[in-house]
C-alpha cells in the first residue's frame, strides 16, 4: 500500500519560486522572507516581503491559523468540531458557528460537497499512515448518516441530530485564508503569500506594482511539470484533484475525494479543478463541487461573477473563464483550451 499527498499550486513571486508539498519547502528568495510551518494537515507558508516582515506579525498570522487549526479539527480533542461531533451540541466560537453557517448556505444550492459526511470520510480515514479500503456494510451505514437537515444553528449554539457527524476539511483552509486576509488588512503589511498547499492567498499588492503569477501543476502526482501561469491581483485560490491525496490497495488506487451518493471515491473525467474569488470558502467549496461534477456540469460554472474556474480534464483539455482566459498562459504542449 502506498501513501502519496501534494500540494497543487506553485506560487511563483517576480523570479523568486516557492515550491509547497506536504514534505518539504524549497526557497530562494531575498526580497521576501518565508517561513513555515505545519497547521491543517499540510505545510503552511507565509510570505512577506523583506522591508515589511515582522516578528510580531508572523507570530499573530500563525497563532490564528493554529486557533482555526484547532477549532475545525474533527480529530483534535480539544478542538469544537471534536466536542460537537461528541457531545452532539455545542456553544461555539463565533468563527466555528460561522463557516457551519456560510457551508451549510452552499449546500443548498450545490449538490456534492456535505460537511454532514464526517462519518464517511472519518470511515476512509486518509489521514492515518496505512487507511485500508473500509467493508461496503460499514459504508453502507455511514452513507444513512449524511443529512445536512440535522445540523442545527441557533445564534452560535450549533446542534447535530442523529448519528451525523460533521467535517470541515472541504472549506477549512479557504476559510482561514478569508480570516488572515482580514487580520493582513488591520496590519501595515501590503504583500503576503499565504499558502495552505490546495488554497492560497495571494493579498495586496507586489511591491513592484506587478501582478501574482501563479502556476498550475500538470494534474500527476509527483509531478514538477506545469500546464500554464496565471496572472491575477491580490485573490485566493483553491484547487482540488485526485492525486492530492490517495493510497493504493489491492492493484487500485483509492482517492480522498468521496462521491457522496455512492460511498466511494469519485468517478470524474476532470483531473484538477481551481476556483480564483475574493472568497476563500467559497473557492475551497466550489473546486471540489466542479472536479465531483466533471465536464459534464463544467458550463454551468464559467461564467460567474463571483468566481472564475480552471479545469482541466483527463484527456489535457483546459476549461476556463472567459474573465481570466486572457491572463492565462499554457506552458505544456500537451495541453490546450476545450
């Protein structure tokens, strides 16, 4: 059995590369200080610029990341998703009570993402060292369990009916790059890069006045290849795929995206998916709706006002916005615009 985890986006700052994974960070950088450190199941990197790093400031950064690390935790003790999913209610911080709220909102309008399928993904358990492929009765059950009606919010008393449990690993890191955008705007800091690996914020503005430019990994794992760059001002960007996260048992390889309907991981001919907003949750959300909902649905998503979308499918064809078509530039031959 095999365990492989990645990250998806490259942040690339002027000339200086960062390069994210889940095991190691590499960086030349001398007009910017980096640093880093793990929070949310992944490597989480803050960048600023030289002249306007501060001790104080980072420390500030980390501490609510660790905060929010600690609050979503399904599997923290001391975390409020833990006590909730235990103790079946819960009063809650206003932050926890908030991206229940705000999920719970997109899932009445979208189909494939339900934080109420904590027992299912806690059943697949990707986060162990050696998950195995759980018995289809096992699954079967914890299928019966996935019921956004028996979530319950009342101001920031939040309640779960039933045998539900519930998990925020599909909008944790979107969101807390929504909260460290709005603690970078109560600061003197005017360029950062904060990245989580599958959701980066990319905030202010360049020192040189120059836009972000971030490349997008050919969709393999392992990969050091890019299909193209994107040049884009200060935004947040999510992407999910399936070779994120995933083992191999039994000749099969087994991805940590579920498809809720079936109990397994999803069948798509979409092999990344990436979601560029001023909303972090609302990116972290939509990259794993669009890649569950393959080409098929692709259409319906390229012409948001709120959002844009990159997705590229199994056979290398790119699907995206009409509003960032221009600033996209493919740097893979094998790959093109659908």
């Amino acid at each position: 059995m095999i365990v492989k985890k990645s990250a998806i986006l490259i942040c690339i700052i002027s000339a200086v590369v960062i390069i994210l994974t889940i095991y190691k960070i590499q960086y030349n950088n001398g007009d910017y200080k980096t640093k880093v450190f793990t929070a949310m199941d992944t490597a989480v990197s803050i960048s600023i610029p030289e002249k306007q790093f501060n001790d104080t400031m980072y420390k500030s950064i980390k501490a609510e990341i660790n905060r929010l690390n600690s609050l979503f935790d399904s599997y923290d003790e001391g975390g409020e998703i833990y006590d909730l999913n235990k103790n079946r209610k819960l009063e809650c911080s206003e932050n926890t009570a908030d991206i229940i709220s705000k999920t719970l909102a997109l899932q009445k309008k979208y189909k494939n993402v339900d934080i109420s399928s904590g027992r299912l993904i806690s059943l697949w358990n990707f986060q162990s060292e050696s998950p195995k492929v759980p018995k289809d009765e096992n699954i079967v059950d914890s299928l019966k369990t996935i019921n956004s009606g028996n979530i319950h919010i009342d101001d920031n008393c939040v309640s779960i009916e039933g045998d539900t449990k519930i998990d925020l690993s599909a909008v944790a890191k979107g969101y807390a790059c929504d909260i460290v955008k709005n603690e970078l705007k109560r600061s003197d800091i005017g360029c950062a890069v904060i990245s989580f690996g599958s959701s980066t914020l990319l905030y202010g503005e360049k020192p040189n006045g120059g836009k972000f430019s971030v490349a997008v990994r050919v969709p393999e794992s392992d990969s050091e290849q890019y299909v193209g760059n994107l040049n884009t001002k200060s935004c947040i960007i999510s992407s999910s795929g399936g070779y994120e996260r995933y083992f191999k048992a039994n000749g099969k390889t087994y991805s940590h995206i579920l498809d809720l309907k079936t109990g397994y991981p999803v069948k798509t001919d979409l092999a990344s998916v990436t979601v560029v907003s001023q909303n972090g949750l609302l990116t972290d959300f939509l990259s794993t709706e669009i890649y569950i909902g393959g080409t098929e649905n692709i259409n319906s998503y390229l012409n948001n006002k709120n959002y844009s979308v990159i997705a590229i499918s199994d056979d290398n064809k790119i699907y995206i916005s009409d509003s960032i078509k221009n600033s996209f530039k493919i740097t893979n031959s094998e790959y093109s615009f659908y």
